[in-house]
C-alpha cells in the first residue's frame, strides 16, 4: 500500500469552554523546542541538547470579534484562557481525530483591518503554559510548566528535575 500524506477536512476552536466554537481561517500550534548549546572541542563544533523548553506560542485567526475573545484577553496572572482545538483528518481512507487543549495568555489580540467587502478576521496571539496533543485517544505531548511536566510520547522529561526541586 502507497502512504499517503494526511490531509486535514476539518478544524474547529472552542474557547472558553465547549460551548462557544470560533470559525477559524487559521492555527498555528506550538513549536515544541529545545534550547541547545554548541561546544567547539579540538575537532568538531556540536550541539549539547537540554530539556529546556523555549517560550510556546500559538495563535488563531478568526473569522469574527466575540465578546468571547475580551473574555479570554482579560485573564491574566493566576487564571488561564483556554482554547481547544479539534481538528479531523483523513489518510489512507481512514478518518483520524486530534484534540489539542491551550492554557495561556493572550499576548496580542489585532482587530479586523476594516477594508470593505472583505472578511472580518481577527488575530489571536496566546502565550502557552499548558499544551495538550491528544491523536485518537492517545496523549503524544502534554507540557504543563506551572506543574513541571513535560511527557512526549509518554517519556517525562522533566521528572528528574521535578523531583529535585519539589523533594
């Protein structure tokens, strides 16, 4: 059998829980990123890998201004917005489902441009603490910084680290 690539039929955003769903033209998702530091020996420059994890971001363009939106721009500090992404795809004629569940900030929220005739689309910018990435059932990444778990693929690579710190 040829693999094929797997192509995406449909994404939907909910926000600030299950019953509000946002049109979306568009979502960037987390990069997951390690920082890295490169060693120079007498023969050869590599890169030494770490778990620490670079600043998450995700952002959303939206097909519409809600009140919805205000509601998760106004939460700061000790609050989180969250955002759920669940997105169905196709491969090999079998249908695949993602869930993908954002904790953050909103960073930047840019309104609408306003050019007659055009679409209202507005863009959300979310500064990630929490990223969940479910694909059928299955948690492949599930990074929570407030509580020091970074698991991918099951493996937690912060746990040596959470032990130390928290004893």
């Amino acid at each position: 059998m040829i693999r094929k690539s797997e192509v995406l039929n449909s994404a939907s955003v909910f926000i600030e829980g299950l019953g509000f769903i946002s049109n979306t033209a568009k979502v960037e998702l987390p990069k997951i990123e390690f920082e890295t530091f490169e060693a120079k020996s007498g023969v050869a420059v590599h890169n030494i890998t770490t778990t620490v994890l670079k600043k998450m971001e995700a952002k959303f363009e939206l097909n519409e201004v809600n009140k919805v939106y205000f509601e998760a721009i106004s939460k700061r500090q000790k609050q989180k917005s969250t955002f759920w992404v669940k997105k169905n795809s196709n491969k090999n004629a079998t249908d695949s489902q993602t869930t993908v569940t954002l904790k953050g900030s909103v960073d930047v929220f840019e309104f609408p441009s306003g050019d007659i005739g055009s679409e209202e689309k507005s863009v959300l910018s979310l500064n990630v603490d929490f990223f969940k990435y479910e694909k059928d059932g299955q948690t492949l990444v599930l990074i929570d910084v407030d509580n020091l778990v970074c698991e991918i693929n099951g493996e937690d690579l912060w746990q040596s680290q959470r032990d130390f710190l928290v004893g």
